[in-house]
C-alpha cells in the first residue's frame, strides 16, 4: 500500500476594515459599533466617518477606544 501525502496551503487573510458613516447617531452609533465589535469579525480598523453631526453623536464616540473617528466639520 502506497501513502499519499499533500500539503495544506494555508488559508489567505484578508485586511478587514468596516466603516460606518453617521449624521445625528447618537441615539444608535453606540449599539452600532458595539455589534460590530460583538459580531467576531476581527475587523483590522473600525472607521466612523461623522457628517456634521448637530447631535451628541462625537460624545458618543469618544467613549470608543480603538476606533477611527472622521470628522466633517
């Protein structure tokens, strides 16, 4: 009897980065980030990109660490 042997590439990663644009959030940009952070998908950058929110929505945001804020004053 004969063995055959192969080898296993390893599987590709790939760079994850999820954006999330928010104008007036506050009420929700919260639960929104947390379900990202919650959902396991190792994301490499959580991007929020705020669009001249009159809200409290940067308040919000400010109690994030380790995500990326752009703000369009």
């Amino acid at each position: 009897m004969s063995v055959v042997t192969t080898s296993i590439s390893p599987v590709p990663t790939h760079d994850v980065c999820v954006v999330i644009p928010a104008f007036n959030e506050e009420k929700l940009i919260g639960r929104c980030i947390q379900s990202v952070l919650d959902a396991g998908l190792q994301a490499d950058q959580i991007v929020v990109i705020d669009d001249c929110s009159s809200d409290r929505t940067g308040d919000v945001l400010d109690r994030f660490s380790g995500i990326h804020v752009i703000s369009n004053p």
